[in-house]
C-alpha cells in the first residue's frame, strides 16, 4: 500500500473513531459512551481488563462488535517483520550493555548493517551502537551525544577496541549540527525522542544524506502540545493531536513484573483519591496531576500520600478526612479509568503508525525512496518500528 494511501485511510478511520480515543481518561467519573459497549466494559473482571489489554489482537477482536471499524486496523498497521540471525558479539565489545538493550542494538544493526557509507550516530549515549556498526565494518562513525561524560566514556572504549570513531559533544535542539551531515553518509539514530529525531531528519535531510535510518520514540517529548506535523499531507488533517493522544502510543509496553505492576495500581488509585479529595475541598473539577514522586511513598498510607500531594498542590486538608471514603472512591474511578483506558489502547498503535506515516511522507517527498518495517519482536520494546529512506539518485541530493 502506497504511504499516502494508507496515511489517508488511517487519518480518516481516526478522525472518525476519535470518541473513542481522544480523552483524558483521569478526568472522567463515569464511562464517557453509552449503551451495549458500557454494559460490557462493566461487566469485565479487572483480570479480564488486564487480560484484553496485554493482547492487542484478542482486545481489537472483542471491541469490533461495539467499534466497527477497528476491522479496517489489521491491513493499515500491518508492518513488515523478518527474525534475522544475531551473531555473537565478542564479550569485550557487549560488555557493560544489558541484556535487552543488546539485543534491540544487535537486531537494529541487522536491519540497517552499513559497511560503505561513513555513519553518522545521532544522540549516541555511550555510542554502544556506532560501536557494533564500526565492529561490523562501517568505515568511520561519527557519534553526537549532549553528555560530556558519556562522550568520553564512548571515546574511552573506540580508542581502547581500536574502533573508527569520533565523538561530539552537542546539545542538538540548541546548537547547529547541520555541518555534521554529509551527503555521502548513513545517518542513523535509534530512539531519538520526539523533537530530537525531527531535527535529526530535518538535518539529513537538507545534507542530502544518502541513507537515513531511525527508529522514533516518545513522540510529544521536546515538542508543543498541538502536533505539528512534519509532511504537507499531514498538514492537511484535522485530527489536532495532543501530548495526551501521542502519549498513548507509547503506552503498550512489556509486561510489568508482578510487583511493579502492583505498586502501578495502587498509585494510580492513591493519585485518584486525593484527586477526589482536592476536588470536594477546592470544588475545582478538573484533574491536576500531581507531580511524580519516589515509589517508596507508596509502602506507606494513603492518608502519608494526601497529605504530601496536598503540600505540593498548595492544598489545605481538614483537620477531620474520612480517608478511607476517599481511598474506595480512588478504588472506583481505577475501575472506570481502566475500562476507558482498555478502549483508547485499542487505538495506540494507530497513533503511532500515523506519526511515523507523516515522517515516511516528509522524507518520501525530499527526495527519498522510504520503507518501513519492524526490526524486533515487540517483547523487547514496542518501540519497534524503522524508517528506512534512500536518497533516489545523487543529483536530487546536490540540488538540494
């Protein structure tokens, strides 16, 4: 399928699905929709809510009934995926790197292996992948990294492995690194969040790079609230995203452990409650997130929490609080957030095909032959999707 085609399809099934999708589930006492599909949601244990919502597949199957079109999702999210040997790395060289993210740099460099063009590493940390690229046979890497002490630490070890590379110390949404871009180059940046793989592209983009390899994450992070989209064709939507509708592309994640998923639950039902609870006091309804806060808060009491959120919203608590009536109204609006919540996740995956799409479309139309793929299974990170785009012939690129 052509990348406007399917671009066009999905704006138009998300525009007109967006009732479903484009809320604020914390804001809402009750279930935003009516009829069969509240029944329904109502009449799910909170084991079958957790259940529907680790499955993606059986989540989209159950909701088609209520949600008709959810049916068109398969074709127009569908990514190509092909499992490709890793070969072992030498313990000197996957050393320091966990296990996870090993595997994720080791299945990227599969996909993208570069052994002629010069490389270009964008936002590179310790440079763990420009590493295994220059290991693999890239002739040169070139990494950029805004922490000093990572650089040296990357500098540290090419020098040490006897790899080819350099690095820069740059903050890349404030200094010009647009001389680093060469048109004779391969730049890559993997999980380069939100306005950082924009920049990154917009760079390449204009140097004319010959290849451009990025797998984007974290789409609203260093960006306004109201999505700007980046291809003409996305100018054209009337979808209007917020950081709250790009974060939930981001929110199918790996399973938690156990325990990590337990403390989650119950402080999304502490952070209900005091809201609950500000909200009688202070008679403002709207939700005011309270800031993120050490876990360990959460071993102690509910009546510890209300009062340390109170302190930071400036919120006077009486001296006489039913606690444990604001605790199981906390305990009720879990039960509505999670049904809302199971709903919109029905959705996130559109989102963020339609974000990478509007990325696709900016670099098809400067010139580039694009593809797009998923490089990993998504049990090492959801975030799994590459764009991969070939300049189509060296003299499109000079006369840009």
């Amino acid at each position: 399928m052509q990348l406007q085609t399917r671009f066009n399809s999905l704006d138009a099934l998300l525009s007109k699905t967006k009732a479903f999708w484009q809320l604020v589930a914390f804001e809402a006492y009750d279930l935003p929709w009516s009829g069969q599909l509240n029944a329904w949601l109502m009449s799910l244990s909170d084991e079958q809510v957790s259940q529907l919502d680790n499955d993606p597949t059986q989540l989209q199957h159950a909701l088609i009934a209520f949600i008709p079109e959810l049916a068109q999702l398969n074709s127009l999210l569908q990514l190509p995926y092909q499992k490709r040997d890793v070969m072992p790395l030498p313990f000197w060289l996957s050393n320091g790197i966990k296990g996870r993210k090993l595997l994720q740099l080791q299945d990227f460099v599969n996909h993208i292996d570069e052994q002629q063009l010069p490389v270009l590493e964008w936002c590179a940390g310790k440079g763990h992948l420009g590493r295994i690229l220059a290991f693999n046979g890239a002739p040169h890497v070139h990494s950029i990294e805004l922490q000093a002490a990572l650089c040296e630490q990357g500098r540290h070890s090419a020098e040490t492995q006897n790899l080819a590379m350099t690095f820069s110390c740059a903050d890349v949404l404030k200094d010009d690194t647009r001389t680093c871009f060469e048109p004779e180059q391969h730049a890559v940046a993997l999980h380069a969040c939100g306005r950082l793989h924009q920049v990154f592209m917009a760079n390449a983009v204009q140097a004319g790079c010959e290849k451009i390899s990025l797998s984007p994450c974290c789409y609203h992070l260093f960006t306004d609230d109201s999505y700007q989209a980046m291809s003409e064709v996305g100018k054209h939507s009337t979808l209007a995203l917020t950081h709250s509708d790009m974060k939930l592309a981001l929110q199918e994640t790996v399973t938690a452990p156990g325990r990590v998923a337990k403390v989650r639950k119950k402080e999304v039902t502490w952070r209900l409650g005091f809201d609950a609870l500000r909200r009688d006091i202070t008679g403002i309804s709207e939700y005011v997130s309270v800031p993120s806060v050490n876990k360990a808060i959460f071993s102690g009491s509910f009546e510890q929490f209300c009062q340390w959120a109170a302190k930071q919203k400036k919120v006077v608590l009486p001296r006489e609080c039913n606690y444990e009536l604001y605790l199981q109204k906390g305990q009720q609006r879990k039960k509505i957030t999670d049904r809302i919540e199971l709903v919109r996740h029905a959705f996130r995956r559109a989102i963020e095909i339609w974000l990478v799409l509007d990325r696709a479309l900016y670099l098809e139309a400067s010139g580039y032959d694009v593809a797009l793929r998923e490089f990993c299974d998504k049990q090492l990170t959801p975030r799994n999707i590459l764009i991969q785009a070939k300049a189509k012939d060296k003299e499109s690129r000079c006369a840009r």
